[in-house]
C-alpha cells in the first residue's frame, strides 16, 4: 500500500468515527491509532494532520488530537463575480495570442490520482526512489551553516553555481550560470526574456505540455517542428525559422518528453548553426539528465558546452533525480542575453531561498549523492524492462515505437482511429491513470498517444498489476476482437 493511499485511507476511517466524541473531546492516542489500523506513526500524524487542515479535529503538541468545536461562523452574503470575465478579456482584444492559461496538460501529471489508482500518469520518482534521507541530513547541515538564513546573491550561492557549470562541462562557468527555483521557473524566464507577446516559438513536436502552458500564457504562438527517434529533424527546423522568423527554439535534446528520443551526433551541431543562421536562440531543456538508466551508455554533452557563441539558452534541474519539493535548478548563458535572464529573475522570484541552496549544495557534495544517482540508474532500468515486457505480452495493440535508455516514461501509439479520451477515461475505470497525447501536441496530433510512467509506482508488481488493468479498459474500447486477431497474427 502506497503511504498517500494509506493516509487518505485512515483519515476516510477518523472522519467516520468522529461522531462517536463530542466537541471538544480527546481522540485516541497516536501510539493506540497505530496499533488499532496497524499503520506507521508517520500514517497517523498525517491522517491529523488533514483533518486539522480540514478544521474537524484540534492537534495540542504532547496533549493529542480532540474533535474541533463548530465554528460560529456568520453567513457570508452572497457575492457576483459575473463582471470578472468582462475584466480578464476587455484589454485582451488586440493580442495576437490569447493569454489565457491552460494548465491541463500540467495537472494530469502533478494531481495525486484516487486511492488504489495506479499511477501511470506520474512525473516524479516514487518516495521509496527519493533521497529522503539524505536530502533531510543535507537539509540538517545546511540549517547550521553560517549565514545559512540570510539573503543570498541574487544570482545564487557561488559554490553551486560553479557546481552547475561543471556538470554542464565545456567552457560554461559560474559566472554564466544563475540559480533557479526550478526547472518551470527557469523555462518561464527563459521565454520570456527571449520572445514578445505575439511572437512564434519552436518547438518540438510532440513535445512537454508545461512548456506549451508557459508559451501561450506569455502571449507566443508555439510553432511546431516534428521530431523523431534521432530527435528533431534539422532539415524541418531550418524550414520552420525560414517560414515565421522565430527567433526562439525550445528542444528537450537529452531524452526528450514524451518520445524519449536523443538528439543524434550527427543533428546536434546542425541544429546550433540553423539557430545562429536564422539569428535565433536555442533553449535547451536538459530536464532529466539525472535519471539515465543503467544501459545507458555514455550521454552527450549539453548543447550548452559546445556552443560558444551563446547560441543556447541552458536549463538544468535537480527536481527529477530528488523530490517534486527540492526545487533548484540554473539557467546557463553567455553574451548580453544573460543580464536580461537575471533581470526578469529577480523581478519575479528575488532570489531562491538559501536554505535550499545551501541544502542542495550540502547533497550534491555527499557520498550519498553519486550512490543515489547509481540506485536510481538500476531501478529506473528494472522498471522500464518490467513495463516494456508486460505491455508486449499483454497489450500488442499499443505500438512502442521507441524504448528510452533515460527518463521514466513510455510513449505508446494507439490504435488508428481510436478515441484517447475514451481510452484515458477507460483506463481510469478500470483503475490506472495516465496521460493522454494530445496536450504534447501545439497543433493537430497525427494520431492518439499516451504516456505511461513507470517512476511513480512502488515497483514492479505494481507496473505488472497496472499493465493487466489496462487489458480491460483495451478490451473496453477497442474490443476483445483485435486482441484475439493480434494473437493470431503472432
């Protein structure tokens, strides 16, 4: 049992049970709580602690939990906020984009699906893969640094970002690199110091939904350029600056989401002299360098490190390989554009919190960190292998046209024809949860997709037990018919 299941499920058991105390009333001890549901201490401090947030129950520290008295509230009168939609449109009638946003594509990836759902729709590791432990000595140290809670450089702590430099490689150094609150933040500076409202963007298609949000909220028209199992096609990339005038590429060139592909060697220095040709930018999105797998082999460089002309736009992150809450990540450039990036910056955020940093820098220096890295290479590969294996047993008739050595996803075509939404819906019935293709998409998909992510479940049983209840939902759309003729076919 996943410990979010198990905590929603014991407070669903408190909240039922309240009735039996009057207000105001003792609930039963944490120690007899884990004895009773046979749960960890852990389990019952944040099975309260929801139903403290919900206003239901009263925690007292070393007293205990009492069932909250009702609140004298008045009735609020009732309000219209009707004139709110001629207010958010009225200035917006001359923009060549509309700016309103749509987190969609986001959201299916961060919401926590019901309980007993399996989540196939995931994009961080599972707690058991996190750091936990070492992220909460490195967290303990860092509090008892020196000047540890004041205000730190505007443009990070010079350690880590000399950290970052490295692990980028070439000629970067720190001078050229900023420290961010995560890899969202850094792709929303980064457009935004880089286009104006109204302006095109390439990007690859499919490509990350979040980055699709950010664009459209800005005001940019995302422009899409097709990608394929060598990454982006260079020969359609320089098409598409010729035919808009973009000025602003965005690629995922390690791995890229959803298709897992790695920008061939062969691609990677035509795709910079495109760029510098058209006098355009090339944000590179370096999200999940972290997470190679163990059969990887050796992982090209960032474009960042052999671009020196300040072509590249660099982000790097160490939110995928940690915790969705360890949110540091840097923007890397060099030239003018880099005064710009550190100005919107701080305009926006100030400066990352210097516990944070001072944390970061605190794990990526401990022994634990490169053993982290290791660990995470094996179980990602393990459960790849696991999920690659089931769905060729068990679903023939989703084509898998790719398998990444790096990232957590798998990127599945459905059959031609088929309804995504119906087939997303069916899969939540039948108790999986997943991602739909179409919101990686800046235009019209030229066929139905999902994503199934295999980083955010407990293991491997879990992946198998996903994979059956996706047998179902299959069979539901499609009909056991194509099942029976692909078996034999094989």
């Amino acid at each position: 049992m996943q410990e979010r299941s198990s905590v929603g499920e014991l407070a669903d058991r408190l909240r039922r049970e309240l009735d039996r105390y009057s207000p105001g009333g003792k609930l039963p001890s944490s120690r007899a709580l884990v004895e009773r549901f046979r749960v960890s201490p852990v389990t019952v401090s944040r099975a309260l602690a929801q139903l403290a947030a919900e206003g239901l129950v009263v925690t007292r520290p070393g007293a205990g939990a009492y069932r909250a008295r009702p609140a004298r509230a008045a009735a609020a009168p009732a309000g219209d906020t009707s004139w709110q939609e001629v207010a958010l449109s009225a200035d917006g009638a001359a923009d060549l984009v509309p700016r309103s946003v749509d987190a969609s594509g986001v959201t299916v990836s961060l919401a926590a699906p019901p309980p007993g759902v399996t989540e196939f729709n995931g994009g961080y590791l599972h707690p058991s893969l996190q750091p936990e432990r070492a992220m909460a000595a490195a967290l303990a140290r860092a509090g008892r640094r020196p000047g540890a809670w004041g205000r730190p450089p505007m443009e990070g702590l010079p350690e880590l970002r000399e950290w970052f430099a490295r692990t980028i490689g070439g000629s970067v150094t720190a001078a050229e690199v900023l420290v961010s609150a995560g890899g969202q933040t850094s792709l929303t500076t980064a457009l935004r110091a880089l286009a104006p409202p109204g302006a095109p963007v390439l990007v690859e298609s499919p490509t990350y939904p979040g980055m699709l949000a950010i664009a459209r909220a800005a005001g940019l028209r995302p422009v899409p350029v097709p990608v394929d199992p060598d990454g982006v096609r260079p020969e359609l990339l320089a098409d598409a600056f010729r035919a808009t005038g973009a000025r602003v590429f965005v690629c995922q060139p390690l791995f890229q989401n959803p298709t897992g592909a790695v920008l061939a060697p062969g691609r990677r220095a035509q795709v910079l002299r495109i760029a510098r040709e058209a006098g355009a930018f090339v944000v590179e999105d370096d999200f999940v360098r972290r997470l190679a797998h163990e059969d990887a082999g050796r992982l090209p460089r960032p474009l960042a490190a052999d671009d020196p002309d300040g072509v590249v736009v660099h982000v790097g992150s160490l939110t995928k390989a940690t915790s969705p809450s360890f949110r540091v990540s840097a923007l890397a450039a060099r030239g003018p554009v880099l005064e710009r990036l550190r100005a919107i910056q701080v305009v926006d955020t100030f400066f990352v919190p210097r516990p944070l940093q001072e944390a970061a820098l605190e794990l990526v220096g401990s022994p634990a960190w490169p053993r982290h890295l290791r660990s995470i290479a094996t179980e990602l590969r393990v459960r790849r292998d696991a999920m690659t294996a089931a769905l060729r047993l068990t679903l023939p008739e989703l084509a898998l046209p790719h398998i990444p050595s790096g990232g957590y996803h798998l990127w599945l075509r459905l059959p031609d024809g088929s309804d995504e939404g119906a087939f997303t819906a069916a899969a939540l019935r039948a108790g999986v949860a997943l991602t739909p293709g179409r919101p990686y998409f800046s235009a019209e998909p030229p066929a139905a997709h999902v994503r199934l992510s295999f980083a955010a479940v407990a293991g491997t049983e879990e992946i198998a037990q996903g994979v059956r209840r996706l047998r179902a939902a299959c069979d539901e759309v499609f009909g056991r018919k194509t099942f029976d003729t692909m078996n034999a076919v094989l």
